[in-house]
C-alpha cells in the first residue's frame, strides 16, 4: 500500500504492517498537515518541532506493563473527581509547531476544552516512562518541553533505576516533589489523596 502525501514524490509505503519511512530529505520543511496526515496512517509513534520528525523507538513488553498498571492506577482515582487519563499514542500540542507523544496524560476535569479530537492543547499531568535508548530525551528534553506547555505536574518513571520522579512547575520550570523508591510510596502535588506504591509499579506483570 502507498499513500501520497501532499509534498511532489514523496510517498509512505508500507509493507507486513511496517511503515518505511523516509524522513531526512525533508528534515526541517514538513509541515503540519503532512505530520497529522502521517501519524493519522502509520503505525509508528513520531513527535514533531518545527519541520522536523522524530521517530519514537517501538514499546518494550516492561514498557507496557508500566504503562497499564499507572494507567488503571491513575484512571481509578481521576474518575472519582471527574477527570480522565488517557495513554499513547495520542498527540499532545506543546505550542503550534510544537507535538509530543507522552505515555500518559490527565485532565482533572473529563469535559476540559483542552481535550480535542485530534490532539489534545494541554494536560494537567504528564507520565513520561524512560526508554533506555536515549534516557535524556525523557529526562531533561521533555522536561524542557511540558513547561514550556504549562503542565503543572510532570512524572518521569525510570525502569533502569526503578524510580518516580514527580516534578511540580513552579514558573517557568520543574521542581522537584520527590524522587520515589522501592519501598516507597509515590505521591502527588495537584491529585490529592494519589499514593501509588513504587515497588508494585514495577514488580507489575
């Protein structure tokens, strides 16, 4: 199958449910349109800044496992107070030009107008789960990124260290809450009553 995109000789084709991309002939000059068009019809999670793409590495089996078990965890306590979580792929706009693909995203409020269709324009608390390929992506990069977008809470989950750092955005930047361990309970600043045990984290199945 081949599907055109709107830039002359350009074309994905994909074959056995892999999607060939090729991406560094128009690094910088990829526009909006063409991103949502192409992360709309491929299999593959890509992030977006100004003309470039990023392809983000295929989830790890442990990678899931996280990710569901803070999904129901998280998902559990937001709907008692009206919010919701969601998790990838779904495109979150840091600023026009600007997109990224976090793990998990919440609202407080299930009817927040931040919450579109296509992508959501904000989000009250992101969880970003740190791929082992490249840990300053998550770490420092994203970090950068969800304040410059204004979200008040942002979780990094290091598999490699078996941690939660939970930051708060105080300004401009991210601060620390707490760094959280084995043996410890994770907390939150903006989700009262969230106490998520480190240890079952990531002894999850």
């Amino acid at each position: 199958m081949a599907v055109d995109l709107p830039t002359p000789g350009l074309r994905i084709v994909a074959a056995d449910d892999d999607t060939i991309l090729s991406l560094d002939p128009l690094q910088g000059l990829w526009t909006l349109e063409q991103y949502l068009r192409l992360t709309d019809q491929s299999h593959r999670l890509l992030e977006f800044t100004d003309g470039w793409l990023e392809v983000l590495p295929m989830p790890t089996d442990q990678h899931q496992v996280i990710s569901r078990f803070l999904l129901f965890a998280l998902y559990t306590l937001v709907q008692q107070i009206g919010g919701t979580v969601l998790y990838a792929p779904l495109r979150l706009q840091i600023r026009p030009g600007k997109f990224r693909e976090p793990d998990l995203l919440l609202v407080r409020k299930a009817q927040d107008p931040r919450r579109q269709n296509a992508y959501w324009l904000g989000a009250d608390l992101v969880v970003e789960i740190v791929s082992p390929d490249d840990p300053e992506r998550d770490t420092q990069v994203k970090r950068g990124d969800y304040a410059e977008a204004g979200i008040p809470e942002y979780w990094i989950v290091s598999p490699a260290e078996e941690t939660i750092t939970v930051l708060r955005l105080a300004g401009a930047e991210y601060t620390p809450h707490g760094v959280f361990q084995r043996g410890e309970i994770a907390t939150s600043t903006l989700l009262a009553g969230c106490a998520i045990a480190v240890s079952d984290v990531f002894d999850a199945r």
